[in-house]
C-alpha cells in the first residue's frame, strides 16, 4: 500500500515507518519536527519507497492518493505538550480533521494515534477502554489529554457520520531506542540520570504505578489494529506494572549506576496508577506483549548512551 504517517519522525512514528517499509508498503512520513527528529528516520530515509515531508498537518496539504494513514502527529510527553500547549490543541484538532478529510477523499483507512491520558488519574484500575475516565478539563495536562480526547470523538464522528473506516490505539507508556532523552518520561529521565552519575529524580513518594511496553511490541500491536476491522478504542500496552521506586532501581540494575534517588513533590494531575487492561486486543487481535522490562532496558541502554553524546534534536519548523 501507500500509506501516510503523520508525526513519522518522533519516536513511535519513526519506528512505525520502519514496520511498514519492512511490510514493503511505500511510507510518506509527515512531519514538522517540532519534537520529531531527523535522525529517527536517518536508517531507511535514503529506501526509494520511503518519503519525508515537512509539514504541518494543522494546514492544508494533500500528498496524492493513499491506501492508509496512520496519524501520529502530537507532541506526547509532559516536557514538550506543555511547551507546547496551543500547537497539541490544534494538531488534535484541525491536524486530525485534515487527515481525516484526505481518508475520506482517498477512501483510505484511518488509524489515530490516542493515549491513556484519555483516562486521567484513574479511578477504575486496571483501565478497560469502556471506563469513561477521570481527567481535569482545564489542568496544566489537558492540553494534550483533551485534544486526545477531542481527536478519538472526531475520528468516531468521521466514522458515524462519514463512513470513514478508522481505528483507534489507545498507547500506554512505551519505550525504547530513539526515545527523545530529555522529554521528561520515566524511563528517559532515569536512563539519562543513571548514566550521567546524577541523582534519579522521584516525584512523590515513588509508590505510584506505571507500565511500560517495549517500541517493538507497541507497533505489532498498532499493525494488528490496523489490519482489524474494530473501529472502537483498543488498549495497547503492557499490562506488568511497577511502581517508580521499582523502575528506578531495574535501570540502576541494567547501567550498573551507583546513583542515588531524590525525591521531588508531585506534579499537578499526575496519576497515582496507570496500567491497561488489553482483555480486548488478546481477544481481537491475537496480541500481548513478550519483551518484560528488565529485558527491554538491555536493548535500550545502549541507545541512551549513545544519545548521551550529542543532541538528537532538529530545529523545529516554525510553529503556529
């Protein structure tokens, strides 16, 4: 097929782009590098069937016909989605209804790239997708978990009203090699910090939970959606959970660092438990994850180190 993926340069994009050039589609990869980056794509960008756009997908752009798109485009950790608040509006907004149109107008599949911030601070646990969730509208992270939110009832509308057929991830933490190193994750913020000899920074008293899927296992799930036929919400994710402190010391383990925790108040709105329930992607789609934590640090930290040496990051496109 030819496929477009917005957002193809960040770090689920970019290895999305490499699954689907590996499937032998021909891949249109959008983006304006306002967290994206170009080194992600450096390893398949020269494949003829691979093409980078620069763009933002908040304005209009039309890259001819497409079988399938797959829309990635929004900044996704708290560092850069609160730096850069008006954009994830928008790009949840207008850069989905943009992609939408073209599926419509190319009468291609669609699949949106949705989070489990949709579920806020939870107060049902494990998260099915039928729970409707407990997120605060006008917080400092509502910027990215309401244009989320926004972005899945537009793409169910598109759907309803327009017979667009779509898909929806829902994405739980993922990590792994071209993760950005300072977006302010977990995993991210401690492999920096352990590498470095730094304290590992916890925020609260570090019982809070999160789990955590390896890159590769992610995408298989996010392929298996995509050739489904479920248009409504699909958890994909791993469902071990660990608390921070426990996260903390697998990467104090896996670099062999001799760092010491300190301990940071709590930001607003912060979950004190995220972890999904993926009863409906087991049943669907034939998928679970197989890479446990301790083994997806391994095939990360070399990743890190050598990100450690110089700065992985491009000049953003200007913004709007």
């Amino acid at each position: 097929m030819r496929v477009l993926v917005t957002g193809g340069a960040g770090f689920l994009g970019s290895h999305l782009c490499e699954r689907l050039l590996a499937d032998g589609h021909t891949v249109i990869c959008a983006d304006n590098l306002i967290t994206g980056c170009l080194n992600n794509i450096a390893g398949f960008s020269a494949d003829a069937r691979f093409r980078f756009e620069p763009q933002d997908i908040c304005r209009p752009f039309d890259f001819g016909p497409v079988e399938f798109i797959y829309d990635f485009a929004s900044p996704a950790s708290p560092v850069d989605y609160m730096k850069w608040g008006l954009q994830t509006l928008e790009v949840g907004s207008a850069g989905t209804r943009n992609c939408l149109e073209l599926a419509l107008k190319y009468r291609a599949g669609f699949l949106l790239a949705s989070t489990s911030e949709c579920y806020g601070d939870p107060d049902v646990h494990p998260q099915p997708e039928s729970y409707w969730g407990h997120v605060n509208p006008i917080g400092t992270r509502s910027v990215y978990d309401e244009a989320k939110r926004f972005s899945e009832a537009l793409t169910m509308a598109y759907h309803r009203y327009r017979g667009v057929d779509t898909r929806i991830v829902r994405i739980f933490n993922t990590y792994g090699p071209r993760l950005q190193i300072d977006d302010g994750r977990v995993i991210s913020n401690f492999m920096k910090q352990a590498l470095l000899g730094d304290e590992l920074t916890i925020y609260g008293d570090g019982r809070q939970t999160r789990s955590f899927c390896y890159v590769s296992d992610e995408i298989e799930g996010i392929m298996r959606l995509a050739a489904s036929h479920e248009n409504l919400p699909t958890n994909i994710g791993n469902p071990s959970e660990f608390t921070v402190l426990e996260c903390a010391q697998a990467v104090l383990d896996i670099t062999g660092s001799a760092s010491k925790l300190v301990f940071r108040p709590l930001p607003e709105d912060d979950p004190k438990q995220r972890c999904p329930d993926i009863t409906k992607a087991k049943s669907i789609l034939g998928w679970e994850p197989r890479i446990d934590l301790p083994t997806g640090l391994g095939l990360s930290v070399d990743y890190f180190r050598q990100a450690l040496l110089a700065p992985t990051r491009d000049p953003a496109v200007p913004a709007t």
